[in-house]
C-alpha cells in the first residue's frame, strides 16, 4: 500500500496553523499552488460530507467527494477522500502538535492500493508538497498578522 507523509514545521502556534488549514475562504488560497481546490460544503464537524472542486484536467472532473471521520480541534482532522467518478477511498490525516518555535504538522494521506495507486500517491505527493511549503506559508504569515487567535 502506498501513502504520502509530509511534515512541516511553521513558526506558528497551533491554533493558527489549524485555522489557515481549515477555514474554507483560506484553503483555495494555499491549495492554488496545487490544483486550487475550493471546499463546497466543509466543516470540522464529524460525519460532515464536502467535496473539494479544482480545476478539471484531462481525465480528472476536479472533484473529489469527502466525508469528516474524525475531529479533534486544533490537533486532528481525518478524512476519507474518494474521487467523483468513483474508485478507491483513501483518507487523509492532519495532525498538528506544539513544537519549539511553533507548529509540527504532519500530512498523511493513505490507503493508495496498485500501481495505480503507487502512482496516485506520487502525482499527489508532489503537488501537496508544494502546497505545504510554497502556498501555505504566506497565508499562515498573512493570517497570523491580520487575526488574533488565541494558542489552545
């Protein structure tokens, strides 16, 4: 079975990093550096179906189909990730913990099975990589001056 893990650190403490990962009007602004996903119908609510809407491609509708398997604020969030035209149920796992200096956030997307999945988690791993490095950090740089979350 395959997976993509990523790890960041962000000088930012948790509340902030959870905020920018799961406001739906800042995610589209991290995920542009990806497909530019938008979340239609998202909350950190248990059981909460969404979708995630990007830009189509060639053999991609742009949507994938979500249900929220488990919440607790501000370190965990897990969700299953199915694309619209069907096929396997993966699930994804934000997991962010206080460090030295701010955040540890840890990505986990599992569930990949064949060689289609092998290569579906290299496709994707690539692009949340970038996502997490390039299009987070000035969102969470422009949300933690502007905003005043209190650390939980």
């Amino acid at each position: 079975m395959s997976k993509i893990h990523i790890v960041r650190e962000y000088p930012y403490p948790p509340a902030i990093v959870w905020r920018a990962l799961t406001d739906p009007q800042l995610i589209p602004r991290w995920t542009s550096t990806g497909a530019g996903a938008r979340p239609e119908g998202f909350s950190t609510n248990f059981g909460t179906k969404f979708r995630f809407v990007a830009k189509p491609m060639p053999g991609w509708s742009g949507i994938v189909n979500c249900v929220v398997l488990e919440v607790q604020e501000p370190r965990l969030l897990r969700y299953s990730w199915q694309d619209a035209g069907g096929g396997e149920i993966t699930e994804v796992t934000y997991h962010l913990e206080a460090c030295a200096g701010g955040t540890r956030f840890t990505y986990d997307h599992t569930g990949f099975t064949g060689i289609g999945g092998f290569l579906m988690a290299q496709l994707l791993g690539r692009v949340r990589r970038k996502m997490l490095s390039v299009g987070l950090p000035p969102v969470l740089k422009e949300f933690a001056t502007s905003e005043s979350v209190p650390d939980r």
